[in-house]
C-alpha cells in the first residue's frame, strides 16, 4: 500500500511539474490559440493514458527532487531553519536521527508508519503545488522574453497576466505556511510514536 501511495505521490507531482512548464507558456496566448495548438482528434484515449501516466510518474521523480532542492536553497536564502529545529528537537528527545527514528517506527509498527507515510505524502504533494505556484511567474516572464528576443513575437503586458503571477507568488506563500504546519506535525507524530513503542516495549520486559 504504501508503494501504491508513494507511486501516486510522484504521479501527482508529475503532473503538477507538467502544468508547471506548459501553464507559464499557454497563458501568454489567447483561450482560441491555446486551444488550436494543443487540442487533438485522441484515436486511442486508453493508450494515451497509459503513455501520459509514465511521463508523469518518471517526470514527478525528477520534479519531486527539483521541489526538494528549491525548498532546501530558498531556506538557505532566507535563514529558515524550520526543519532543521525539528530535527534537531527530535534528536533532542529521542537520542537518535530521524532517518533511525523512521526505520524505528517501520519495524515496530505498521499503523504508525501508514500515518506518517500519508503525512509525507501530503507534504509532496504540497511542497509540489508551492514549487508550481512559485515558479509559474519565473517561467511565464523567461518564456515571454524568448518568444520576443529569438522568436520576434510582440509582446505586450497584460493585467490579467501579471495578476495571474501576483496570485501564484501568493498562493505560494500560502503553501509554505501549510508545509510549515506539516513539517511539525510529522516530526511531532514520530516522536510520540517512538515514545509510545518504546514504552510498550519497557512495560513488557
């Protein structure tokens, strides 16, 4: 089950990475031109499926990594030390690392890990629409200037466009506030679980 899950995760994420390069370049031309270029007569709607379901999943591997390792530089950046801490607070009360900690709880309790494997799931998940909204305004402003500079369209700035970014730069915000929840939450959960078991453990020795 939690293959199944974690084989999800990177599906979810696939398509969000997707969205996240095609979004920023079909914006910048009108609904009819989008919907020329892009829409096709599908011959064989099962097959496509099936064809689009393995890019994303090989696709939302990579941008899983890309998401990790822009949280990880932006934090940096800004002094964040948010999971740090956390790790830090669990080391602290546990005596061992996180990664020690998660194999604790993988070897003594399935409930414990199918609860903290759903927690991480929502924590790609949403560190992959943060990285989405966050990059949207980069890309589509990156995508604008190579039309104009190497393609010779005409550019012209549209208020709709630039409030479509100011939202994403705000949805984005959003999301680092959830993902902050969500770190503490996870690394809460498996101090509590690693406590609970070891004293199971004691009680029956």
């Amino acid at each position: 089950m939690n293959a199944t899950n974690l084989i999800t995760d990177y599906i979810i994420a696939g398509v969000l990475g997707i969205l996240c390069l095609l979004v920023p370049y079909c914006v910048i031309f009108d609904y009819d031109t989008v919907t020329e270029k892009c829409v096709t007569d599908l011959h064989n709607p099962t097959l496509l499926a099936v064809i689009f379901t393995a890019v994303a999943y090989a696709f939302g591997v990579i941008f899983n990594q890309i998401a990790d390792k822009l949280e990880d530089w932006l934090n940096y950046c800004v002094n964040n030390r948010k999971v740090e801490q956390l790790e830090e607070n669990l080391r602290n009360e546990l005596g061992i690392g996180h990664h020690y900690a998660l194999q604790y709880v993988v070897t003594k309790s399935n409930n414990g890990y199918d609860f903290l494997s759903f927690r991480r799931t929502m924590i790609r998940i949403f560190r992959a629409c943060w990285c989405l909204f966050f990059l949207f305004p980069i890309l589509h402003v990156g995508f604008s200037i190579s039309l104009s500079l190497c393609w010779g369209y005409g550019m012209k700035f549209s208020m709709i466009n630039a409030i479509i970014c100011i939202l994403s730069w705000l949805f984005a915000y959003l999301l680092t506030l959830g993902l902050g929840k969500l770190y503490t939450g996870y690394y809460a959960a498996m101090i509590n679980f690693v406590k609970i078991i070891r004293s199971g453990e004691g009680s029956r020795e």
